[in-house]
C-alpha cells in the first residue's frame, strides 16, 4: 500500500519528463502526427487530463466511443500514463477525432479502492455511461478501457450489467489488469484484448509497482489496432499513417 502511494506521488512530480517520454516513444513508433495528437490530447503541461466526449450535448453520434478508467491516483478522469497515448492512437488510425468519442470516469482511484478490487463508485459510473450511450447512439461502436485499477473498474461494470447491454460492447481492451486472467463478463473473449507485461506484479494480483507497470504507452499501436479491427469493418485500419506499431497481439 505504502509502496503504491510513493510511486504515485513521484509519478505526479515527474509527470512533465514521463509526458515527453510518451510523446518521444509515440512518436518514433507511430510517426510525428500521433506525438502531435497526443501533445492535443495532453493539453497545457498535461497535468489534469480530462475527457468528456460523451456528456457533450451533441447531436451526431460518433462512430466510436471510448470510455475509459484511469489507473490510481492518476490525474484529471483519463490518467496520464496510458489513456491519453491509447486515444492518440485510435484517433490517429481513425484520420482524427471527429468520428471519435472518449469519455473518462470520474471516480477517485484512490488506493483503498484498488485494495478493495476496485471502486465500485467508478463501476456505478461507468456503468452508468455505458447505459447512456448505447440508449442515445445505439449504433456507435463501444469500447471499454482501463489502466490498473480502472481494469478493475471495468470488471465489475460490465458484471454490473444485464447480458443484452453487455454483448453491445464491441471491444475491451485492459492494460495492467489485476484481474489479468479472469473473463471480463458478458462479453466474448474474442473481443476482449488484456496488456500484461511479464514481470507486472499488479498483473499477478500484488501491490508493487514496478517499470513493466508503468509503460503501456508502448503498447498503444497494439491497443489501438485491435480495437479497431473489432469493433467492425467501417472503422479499420485505414490511416496512411500507420506504421508496425511496438509489442504483438497475444498481450
Ligand atoms: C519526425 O520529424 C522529424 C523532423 O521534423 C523527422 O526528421 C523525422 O523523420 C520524423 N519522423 C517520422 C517517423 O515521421
Ligand atoms: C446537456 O443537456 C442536459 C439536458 O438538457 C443538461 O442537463 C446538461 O447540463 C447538458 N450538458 C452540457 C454539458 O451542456
Ligand atoms: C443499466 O441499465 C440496466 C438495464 O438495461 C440496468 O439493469 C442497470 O441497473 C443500469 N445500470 C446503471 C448503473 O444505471
Ligand atoms: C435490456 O433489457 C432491459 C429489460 O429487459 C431493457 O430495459 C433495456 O433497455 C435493455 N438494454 C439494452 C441496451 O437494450
Ligand atoms: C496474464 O494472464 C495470462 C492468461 O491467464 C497469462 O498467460 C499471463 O502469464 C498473465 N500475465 C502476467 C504478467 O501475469
Ligand atoms: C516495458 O518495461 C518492461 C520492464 O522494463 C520490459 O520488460 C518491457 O519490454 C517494456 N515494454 C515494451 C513494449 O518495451
Ligand atoms: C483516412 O485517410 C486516408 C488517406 O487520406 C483515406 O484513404 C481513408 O479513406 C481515410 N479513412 C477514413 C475512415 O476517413
């Protein structure tokens, strides 16, 4: 618990430097514009990262939206380390943001919540949003994500949730799961793709924080990839700009 707290806080202190390592890594991997979507994505300093694409009153429905469960003690409702490249990603894949929705939970990820198997604030929420959606844009593809404990967010969500609401989500893709292992339900395995590095303790269901935990930007061409390629035709790979993107598909 104690060791989780002082990463944390060395995490929110150093977050510019980890910010511009992101940025760098994506950019080699993915090419300048993504480093540049991602800069957008990050806003001023890239401290407090909001997303709250889905509670916009707009009146078209994207083709896709993302709801996403930051890791713990994160700031802003999408995190730092890993949603913010993921986003960049898929907007990259998709030509921009304009067909693309992403909505983080606004929940507390705080410690206690992770050592309780996570919030069950932040499931109700994003339960919650998921119900939203799919009542106001039945047709877009929905993809549920999340980042430590916001993996384990999005297990309890979906178990919160009747089997006709959860077999309308197109795709799951969690990164350092601490339920690494355990079928998300109600949606198909086929749908769901799980990051987990070897050596990630909190994949292994402990507290300790390690390097293999904390870089999963690295794996946002994978992430991307898949959840494009499975939330159906209209939406696949159809960027010029793709290139072979870092780690392979069996994560
Ligand atoms: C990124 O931009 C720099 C200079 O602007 C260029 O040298 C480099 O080749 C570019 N990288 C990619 C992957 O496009
Ligand atoms: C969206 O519309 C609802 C109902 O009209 C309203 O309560 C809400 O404040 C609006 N949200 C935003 C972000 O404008
Ligand atoms: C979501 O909607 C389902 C019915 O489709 C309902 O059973 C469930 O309680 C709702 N969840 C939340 C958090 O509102
Ligand atoms: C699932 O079924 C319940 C009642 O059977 C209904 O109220 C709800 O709207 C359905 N949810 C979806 C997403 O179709
Ligand atoms: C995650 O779970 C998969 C499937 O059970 C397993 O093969 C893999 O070794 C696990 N990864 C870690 C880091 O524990
Ligand atoms: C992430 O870091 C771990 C530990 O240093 C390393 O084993 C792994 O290869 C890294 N992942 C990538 C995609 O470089
Ligand atoms: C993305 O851009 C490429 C190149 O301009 C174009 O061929 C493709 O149709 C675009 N895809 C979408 C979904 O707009």
């Amino acid at each position: 618990m104690h060791r989780l707290l002082v990463l944390f806080h060395l995490i929110s202190f150093v977050s510019a430097g980890i910010l511009d390592d992101i940025g760098s890594s994506l950019g080699s991997l993915l090419g300048n514009n993504t480093a540049s979507v991602l800069g957008t994505f990050l806003g001023d300093h890239g401290t407090v990262i909001f997303q709250n694409g889905l509670l916009k009153n707009t009146t078209a429905c994207p083709a896709m939206s993302v709801i996403f469960a930051r890791g713990t003690a994160e700031p802003g409702n999408v995190g730092i380390l890993t949603g913010p490249p993921f986003f960049a990603a898929i907007a990259e894949y998709m030509n921009g943001t304009n067909q693309l929705a992403i909505q983080g939970v606004d929940y507390p990820a705080d410690v206690p919540g992770f050592l309780a198997g996570g919030s069950t604030q932040g499931a109700n929420t994003m339960a919650k949003l998921v119900n939203k959606t799919l009542a106001s844009c039945p047709n877009t593809q929905l993809l549920l994500s999340g980042y430590s404990q916001g993996a384990q967010v999005v297990h309890l969500a979906t178990a919160s949730l009747p089997s006709n609401t959860t077999s309308k989500i197109s795709s799951v893709v969690l990164f350092g799961d601490p339920k690494n292992g355990t079928a998300v339900s109600g949606v198909d395995a086929s749908k769901v793709m799980t990051f987990c590095n070897p050596g990630d303790d909190i994949c292994q269901g402990g507290d300790l924080i390690t390097l293999s935990h904390l870089n999963y930007s690295l794996d946002a061409g994978s992430a991307a990839m898949f959840a494009l390629g499975t939330s159906g035709a209209k939406l696949g790979i159809t960027s010029q700009r793709l290139r072979p993107a870092a780690g392979g598909l069996g994560g």
